[in-house]
C-alpha cells in the first residue's frame, strides 16, 4: 500500500491509487516538465494604459476573458487646444485689414452716410359715396384689404321713375284705349280670378289687356277686344265687358243643311242650333261669366244681300262677323248696314296683330256673300284669305264670346 505522492506541481496523488497509475502519470507529468520548464507556466501581467495612464490590467495565466477599451477621439471637439490653438478672432485682431465705413462694422443705419430721403408714410381716408351717399371708406395706411361693392342698376325696375315718367301702370290706369292697344299676350292663369272680376266690374281692367289668354281644358281663350259692347243696345248694356275668342275653331259644322242664306245669320242653322256645342265649352271654361246683352242682326235677305234686322238677346257666343275680323267688309253687302249693325268695329287685337286671324283652318263668319247671296257666307280660308263658301258645307266654328262680372 503507497503513501499519498505529492507531485512537483504541488498535485496530490491519492494513495488508494495502484502504482502502475501513479508511474504512468508520474512518467507524464517529468515530460510535461520537461516542456514547461521547472519553474511552471508564467503570470506576468500587462498592464495598458492611455497617454500614460493605466487604463486595465490582464494577468498571463489569468482564467477569464477581459476586454479593455479605449477611448480614440474620433472628433477634433474631443480634443483640448494646445497654447496658442485659434478658436475664433476679433476683428482688432486682424492686422493689415483695409479702411471700411464705421457702417460696415456697426451695422447701424444711422453709420450710413447720403442716406435717402424716405417719405412720410401718411394716412389719408377715401370716402367712396353713391349718389352723395358713404357706401364704406379706406384709410391709405391701411394694412388690410377690402372690397367696397357699389350696386348699379341693371334693369329699369331697378331706377326710381322721374315726375312725369310714363309706366305701363300709369298709362293704364282709367284708360281703357290703352288697355285696348297694348297686345301683351301674356297668360292669365286657369279662370277667371276674383281681381280680374272686380277689374272688369269697376272697369278698369287691372293686369288685363288684349292679347292676354286664359288656358281652360286645353283651349287658349284670349281677350281681342275690352269694354267692346259697353253702352250698346236698344237696352242699355252698361257693364263692363271683355271680348275672348278661341286661338284655333272648336268644331266643324255647317251655316244651313241645305246651300240657302234664308234668314241671314239669325235664321241660320248655325245660330239656333250648330252654336250649341259651343255655348256648352264656353259654360264649362266661364260659366256666369258669359254676358246677355242686346245686338242688331240681319234676318232677311233679298236679291242684293240682308234686307232686314231687329234687336235680339245674345247669350254671350256668336260669330264675329267680316268687320270684327278684318276691319272692312269684304265679301259682305256694300250697299246696305244690315249685316254690320252693332258689330260695327274691329277687335282691337286683330288690327294689331293679324297672326291672331290667321290660324291655318277655315272658319264660318256671320255674312251673306255678295258672290251668291242665296247660297253662300264669308269666311276665313285656310290659306290666310277672305273668302265665302256654301252654307251646307260644314266648316270651322271660331265664335266670340263676351264675358262680364259676377
């Protein structure tokens, strides 16, 4: 049994070890000595340092890693300025330097010398006016915009009417002349209002004038004539009074059922009967406001044309005659008034404007022709002339209807 061995190193060998393990590893260890020399591994230290100043340590034999890190200025900021190191100069350190005005180091404007003359900056007030009116002001030292907008007028309505001016108001009022010669045409609406009636009751035709129209299921009724029968007939019609016709005929129908003029237009067929078709539009569009009044009519003919007339009850619905249409007779008796009687003057608006005579379809008026006084009435033609045709012929049904207040 061997002792415990104490190896040169210091390294203790356990004795329970077999002596054949301890010459072998003692055998080792002489090589290794060998190598390393008797004194053992070395365990010097380094030491660094920065500009003489230790920085770390690291020892030869030492177990661990250590880093040491050293701090290389990497800016010239990082560095400290030697003697003498410029960091900036004042101008009294510059030497041979040229002569400047003071102004050039001062930076005063007042070091300027030949200094403009810098005007007074004032502050003036514009007064902007409208006819002698201040719409707004601006002063000149103003440091704001503004926009001063000055309404001029651009229509006449805009304007004030001077003494004497004339307006369509003016001249209309109490006037009926000018309520008859102004052909405005402009449209009145579905009936008759209630302003339009007390228009036509008082007579002074308030916001009516010829030419204007009524639109009623689809037919345009327009005035041709105002105050037309005022004051006519073997008793008096003192109403007030308007004159519509239809734009285009209603129907078609004849004068008589056989080519005779017997009875003129008061006899005819026509007026007795073919009319009613037309009382009946007319009653639906105005009701009561269709007008009985008294008119003289032809009621006989002989060789030479209307022989005869009386005065008779009108409902309001007839047919114009040749004067009421065109002005003049022209198909009509010459010679003899029966056929004009009451019917004596032209609808204003057709001699202002003969497109409204005109309507593409040939129409019935109330004259025996004087180119067959037996058999034949004028008309309208279609083609814009004044003509007459048999009377059994069925042609246009325009009539004119007078209408007054209720």
């Amino acid at each position: 049994k061997m002792a415990s061995t104490v190896l040169p190193n210091g390294i203790i060998i356990p004795e329970k070890y077999s002596r054949d393990w301890y010459n072998d590893l003692y055998h080792n260890w002489q090589e290794l000595d060998n190598l390393l020399g008797a004194s053992g591994p070395g365990d010097g230290t380094l030491t660094i340092q920065k500009n003489g100043t230790a920085v770390g340590t690291f020892s030869a034999n030492q177990a661990t890693n250590e880093t040491v890190n050293i701090e290389v200025p990497t800016k010239t900021s990082d560095l400290s300025n030697d003697s003498g190191f410029l960091t900036g100069v004042t101008w009294n350190d510059v030497t041979d330097k040229p002569s400047f005005a003071t102004v050039a180091t001062s930076g005063s404007y007042n070091d300027l010398s030949n200094k403009p003359t810098i005007p007074t900056v004032n502050n003036g007030t514009l007064t902007i006016q409208q006819n002698g009116t201040t719409v707004d002001t601006f002063t000149a030292n103003s440091s704001t915009d503004k926009t001063v907008n000055i309404s001029v007028p651009a229509k006449t309505s805009d304007l004030s009417n001077d003494s004497g001016f004339l307006t369509l108001e003016s001249l209309s009022a109490n006037s009926i002349p000018f309520h008859n010669s102004y052909p405005r045409c402009k449209y009145l609406g579905t009936s008759i209002t209630d302003a339009q009636n007390t228009a036509i009751k008082n007579r002074t035709y308030d916001d009516l004038f010829i030419g204007d129209y009524w639109t009623i299921n689809g037919i345009n009724w327009r005035i041709v004539a105002i105050d037309y029968y005022f004051n006519v007939g073997d008793t008096n019609f003192s109403k007030g009074n308007i004159i519509v016709m239809p734009d285009t005929v209603l129907y078609n129908a004849q004068m008589n059922e056989t080519n005779t003029t017997a009875g003129a237009y008061y006899g005819s067929l026509m007026r007795t009967q073919n009319l009613n078709s037309a009382r009946a539009i007319a009653q639906n569009a105005f009701g009561s406001h269709l007008a009985n009044h008294r008119i003289l009519l032809a009621n006989s003919v002989d060789a030479s044309g209307p022989s005869n007339w009386a005065w008779y009850d009108s409902d309001g619905v007839e047919l114009p005659n040749e004067i009421q249409i065109y002005g003049t007779r022209v198909w009509g008796s010459a010679l003899k008034g029966f056929d004009a009687g009451t019917q004596k003057q032209q609808f204003p608006l057709l001699a202002l404007a003969p497109q409204f005579v005109n309507t593409r379809q040939t129409y019935w008026l109330q004259d025996v022709s004087s180119l067959s006084v037996s058999s034949s009435f004028a008309i309208v033609g279609n083609d814009g002339y004044a003509g007459s045709y048999y009377a059994s012929h069925s042609d246009g049904v325009r009539p004119s209807f007078t209408l007054s207040y209720i």
